[in-house]
C-alpha cells in the first residue's frame, strides 16, 4: 500500500500574477474614486458660484436699463471663498439703438489647471422721456 502525496499549495508565478490582479484592481478603483472625487469639487464650486454670477448679471442688467450708457458697473474684481481666489470680468456692449450685450467671466485655479464659468445675459434701455 503507496500512497501518493503531492505538493499542495501555490507556485510562485500563481501568487505573482495574483497580486499583478489585485494591483491593478486597486489602481483602477483609486483612480475612479480621484475622478469622481474632482468631479464633485467642480460642481461644488458651479453651484456655490452660481448665485453669485447670477446677481453680478442681474446688477449690470438693471444698471443698464435704468441709466444706458451712464450706468457705472464695475468690470473687473477678485474674491476669495472657502480659500480659493476667484477672479473675474464683466464686459457689456451695446449691439443695437437701446439693447446690450452683457458677459460675466469667473476663473480660479484647480490644481494646476484654470477652471471657469461664463454667463451672458441681454439689457434693454428704457429711456424716460
């Protein structure tokens, strides 16, 4: 009576490819979670600025209507909120005889890379006579 044992267990090269998998496995996950993670600062940063952006247009708008091209809107600033600086421009021209074409431009830096907003709106002058 032989019995037969053989070797249990794993070969090196199981156990390598094993952890390649398993490396990969968790680069890619980590790499998913930095995205999204980036992905919801943006908007984070879209929705806390919305407001602002919206007031900054709805002020040159009502500027524009009520005193046309005598209207004093500032045209440029900076801030700064939750530690970041945001910088922005507001441009306004007159396209016909009573109607204006406003641009507000809002940019900060992300990292290394510069993020920004734009919104554009129209102003009609209303002249009392």
């Amino acid at each position: 009576m032989t019995s037969k044992i053989g070797n249990k267990g794993f070969t090196l090269i199981e156990i390598m490819m094993t952890t390649v998998v398993l490396s990969l496995g968790t680069i890619l996950i980590y790499g998913a979670f930095f995205t999204s993670l980036d992905s919801f600062n943006l908007y984070s940063d879209y929705l806390n600025l919305t407001s602002w952006m919206d007031e900054q247009v709805w002020r040159a708008q009502d500027d524009l209507s009520k005193f046309g091209a005598l209207a004093r809107i500032q045209t440029a600033g900076e801030f700064q909120k939750s530690g970041k600086v945001f910088r922005w421009g507001l441009n306004y021209s007159l396209i016909d005889d009573k109607l204006y074409k406003i641009d507000l431009d809002l940019y900060w830096q992300r990292g290394r890379r510069k993020t920004g907003l734009s919104r554009s709106a129209y102003a009609q002058y209303n002249k009392k006579e």
